[in-house]
C-alpha cells in the first residue's frame, strides 16, 4: 500500500509544504500541511471532511483543516495534525518517511 494524504475520501493529494514543530520536551508536536490548488476543490467540489494521512500502518486522522480564500474563490488548504507523546511522532515520522520516499520529496531541518 502507498502512503496517501488526503482532504477528501478517495481524492489523493500532492502536498506543497508540510513544516514540523515539537516542543523542547519532545511532549507536544504539530505538523502543518499546506496544499495550493488541492485536487478536491477541483470542478466546484468541496467536500473537505479531513486530513487523512494513509498507510500500511493504518490512518492518522485531523479534523483541522481550514481554506484560504482568494476574492472568493477558495486558492488553498491548510491543515493541521497535532501529535502528543513520543509514540505519536515516530508513528508520524514513519508514516512522512513512506510519503516521501514514494513521492521524491525530501526533509530539511532547520538549525
């Protein structure tokens, strides 16, 4: 099974840019998806329900997802995924290793 992001059931998203935030103590992570022009507002449908990241391991689900408008047209979404605990961020970590690897994307960190 390929690791799959998506807004809407069974509509496969490309993501534009996904930043990661943890606290000091590792106790609190988010991470924040962003996707320009996503394949679910294309020809008028906007049956955003989630944010659901699918792999082998299952799916991690977030109900945070806001768009961004543009003279009233939705441009974009944002969405949010908020990981607490360190078993959390290693599942999210594995699940964005998969995503990467099978869409030529790449972690850079910042000092």
């Amino acid at each position: 099974m390929t690791a799959r992001i998506q807004l809407a059931r069974g509509i496969d998203e490309d993501v534009s840019d996904v930043r990661i935030t943890r606290s000091r103590d590792g106790a609190f992570s988010v991470a924040k998806f962003y996707f320009q022009k996503p394949k679910c507002l294309e020809n008028g449908e906007q049956n955003i329900t989630g944010l659901y990241l699918i792999d082998e391991e299952g799916e991690l689900i977030s109900r945070s997802v806001n768009a961004k408008f543009l003279n009233g047209e939705a441009t974009g979404i944002e969405a949010e995924y908020k990981m607490r605990g360190e078993a959390e961020f290693q599942r999210f970590l594995r699940f964005m290793e998969r995503f990467a690897a099978e869409n030529g994307l790449e972690l850079t960190r910042n000092s």
